[in-house]
C-alpha cells in the first residue's frame, strides 16, 4: 500500500418509505471522503433500525438473517479494499463498489438465472448417478430452464438475466405466460414455479443475492378430479371377446394395472422374471417408482396372475425380456381408446385410470385400509392417497342420491357445497 486511504463502510435506511413503511436498506461506502451507494434487496422499518449500531434491531422477526448479510458483507468489502490497496496507488469509492459487484471491463459480472439452474441442475445430475435423485426429479428441473429461457425471450427479449434483476414480477409474468402461452393448467404451472422458486432459495444459500424476490408469489394446488372405471366397467372389459391380438394385449395389460396399481412405465420396465416370493410364500411384484425413487411392493391377485401366466409363452416377451407385450404409451393409449369403444365405455381412458382404478374400486372400496394402499402404490406420504378416498365419498354420495331417487320418485339434488345449518330429508 503506497498511502493510507480513510475507509469506511456500513449500511443505512434510505428515507423514502414504501407504502408499508418499510425504507430500503443501503450499503454506503467511504474512501478519502467520497462515498459509493450500494442498492440492496432488503426493506426494514424505520422503527426495526439501530442508527447507533447500523444494524437491525434484535426485536425484528429477520434480524439474524439480515444482521449476518451485513456483516458478510462489511466483511467481504474490507478485505476487497485491503486486497486492492495493496497492488495499486490508490483505489476510488466507486472503483471498490464496481469490484464488489463483480464489474469487469466495464460490464458488470452478476450471476444469472441460467447460470443458476446449471449450477443446481449439474449438482442434482451427480446426485442421480449415485441414487440420491431420481431421474424424473433431475429432469423436471431442466424442463423448468427450458421454460424460463422461452419465457425471457418472448417477454424481454434477452437469452439470460442477472439475478438480482428478477423481482416478483417475473414470477407473476412467469405464471401468465405458462397459463396462456404455454396452456397449462394451474397445477402444473405452479409446479415449475416452486422449482424455480427453490433455485432462488439455492441462490440465496450461495450469496449470489441477498434475499428472493419471490418469497411473496404463493403457489397452490387443487386436487384434480379422478376419473376411474367401477367395477362393471372392468367387468365389461374383462369378458370382452377380442379377436385383434393387439386389443387384446393391450386390454390385458390395462387389466393388470388396474388390479396392481402399477404404472404404464412400471409395467414397461418389468423384466420376464420380475416375479418374486414374499414373506407371505404368494406372488409379489416390487419396484421402485420412477417418479418418487419409493419402494411399491404389491402381492399379486388371481387376475394379475392369470395374465402374467397367460405371456409366459408369449414370443415378444420371451425375446425382449419383458413380463408382459407392452406397446408404446403413444400407441398404448390411441389403443386403449380404441378399446373403450368396442367395449362400450364412455370414458375417456388412459394409462393413468388404471392406477386410479386401482386405488379405489379395486382396494378402498372392498374394505383396504388407506394405509396399506398408500404403501401399495408407494406414495411417499399418505395425504397422497387420500385423494383417492374423497373420489370413494363422492361416488357414495352419488349412488345414495340414485336410490333416493329410485325409492322416493324424486331427483335429488347433490349437496351444495356451503355448509347448511339444518340437515333435510
């Protein structure tokens, strides 16, 4: 160091006052009695603020948080400044400020938000080679920077942004361009919002910026309805005759999932001796799902067993290694459609019916504890599950209001959905 440089940095409220009567927290930087501002992401009241001590009062909810960012970073541009007055003459206020903030050249080198999804996404794939991670996790995330990077570049114009110019208006930008753009359901849109809500929180973690803007964009989920065959409708499958082989694989193969639970992408995966012995001495299939990386083990009823028994001969499953002749999803579920009019059944049915069929007119409503379906279906929580249980409610509803109508010779009327003071007959 050449000569000694008066240094000083804190942090401080600026006066103007949101409409919460919160300021916004500043970093102020001195060198020779100049000074460099600093903008954070941080909002204090006024009332939350030690002058005295430039820090936030203990008596705030985030005062620990935000006290440890600013020593952090008091911390962080001392040593900057000591690091540079050693190599030069003399440094600036705001020559500290643009190395603080990473500026080069020129140009100021801040994280983006690509660059985040790369960090986490190249992370979580190590953790997918070692078992930590299922595939489909790691995979919902790069789907989720796919559509981020479409989303910038239709509504800003940019391949990329730095982080700490994302604000809670993205997120609500976001969300409109994947209802509207994108036509995706709320769900499913929120979704990919909670992922890129948790690589903002990753961001946070790493000190790439000081809080997430997003904290405020609250994602909700309303359970779909679930669509399943009853019992005459499986029956009415079951007895079918069917003359094209491929119907009929495919019919059986709906079949098992349906008095299994397992998936079109379990069903796919399972080898020709897939079957093994349980504890019990019957017949069980177990694998670990592709969607959660959760154990599902399913004892196999007479029905399943019949149609494993009936391909065990089967050429196809001989020579690819497969327990059962299972098409293409594509092609499986145009059959399956194909199917459900030769049989006469007016919904809509697909891969995923089977598993709900499963779930509840096969397992809940002959008797089968919720939590040994839960397990069955390898959910990784049992409120999961409990979806199932409210379509068996409603389809009680329904079937009582039928003989009410039936007994009495009057149409009634479902219950309405506001909570009514007095019960009626």
């Amino acid at each position: 160091m050449s000569r000694n440089q008066k240094f000083n940095v804190h942090f401080f409220l600026n006066k103007r006052r949101k409409k919460d009567g919160k300021t916004q927290l500043y970093i102020r930087i001195f060198i020779d009695q100049k000074r460099a501002e600093i903008a954070t992401t941080y909002y204090v009241p006024i009332s939350s603020w030690n002058e005295n001590k430039r820090e936030v009062k203990n008596s705030y909810a985030k005062a620990t948080f935000i006290n440890g960012y600013i020593n952090r970073t008091i911390n962080e541009i001392t040593q900057i400044f000591i690091k540079e007055s050693s190599q030069r003459d003399a440094i600036s206020s705001v020559e500290l400020k643009d190395i603080y903030l990473g500026k080069q050249n020129g140009e100021i080198q801040l994280k983006t938000i690509l660059e985040a999804f790369n960090y986490h996404n190249t992370r979580m794939e190590e953790e997918v080679k070692i078992g930590k991670v299922v595939k489909k996790t790691h995979a919902r995330y790069i789907i989720t920077k796919n559509k981020v990077r479409s989303f910038m570049k239709k509504q800003y114009k940019v391949k990329d942004m730095p982080l700490p110019d994302l604000r809670l208006r993205f997120v609500t930008e976001f969300e409109h361009y994947l209802l509207t753009k994108e036509n995706l359901q709320v769900n499913t849109a929120h979704k990919y919002i909670k992922n890129l809500k948790k690589i903002m929180n990753m961001a946070v973690g790493l000190d790439w910026i000081p809080s997430n803007p997003f904290n405020n964009f609250r994602c909700s989920y309303t359970p779909p309805k679930r669509e399943v065959l009853t019992q005459e409708e499986l029956n009415k499958l079951m007895s079918k005759k069917i003359s094209i082989e491929r119907l009929e694989e495919v019919r059986d193969v709906f079949i098992f999932c349906c008095y299994t639970g397992f998936s079109y992408s379990d069903i796919h995966n399972f080898e020709y001796d897939a079957v093994t012995t349980g504890i019990d001495g019957e017949a069980w299939l177990s694998t670990e799902r592709q969607k959660t990386g959760t154990k599902e083990s399913v004892p196999l009823l007479p029905v399943a067993l019949e149609i494993i028994n009936k391909y065990r001969e089967n050429e196809h499953c001989i020579s690819s290694n497969k327990l059962l002749p299972v098409n293409s999803n594509q092609c499986y579920n145009a059959y399956l459609k194909e199917l459900a009019d030769i049989c006469g059944i007016e919904k809509r049915i697909t891969s995923h019916i089977a598993r709900h069929t499963f779930a509840t007119t096969v397992t809940l409503a002959n008797g089968v504890p919720i939590e040994t379906v839960s397990k069955m279906l390898g959910h990784s929580s049992i409120r999961t599950t409990q979806v199932y249980a409210k379509v068996i409610e409603q389809k009680v509803s329904e079937d009582m209001l039928n003989l009410k109508d039936k007994l009495f010779g009057e149409k009634a009327e479902p219950p309405k959905k506001d909570n009514q003071k007095s019960i009626t007959g």
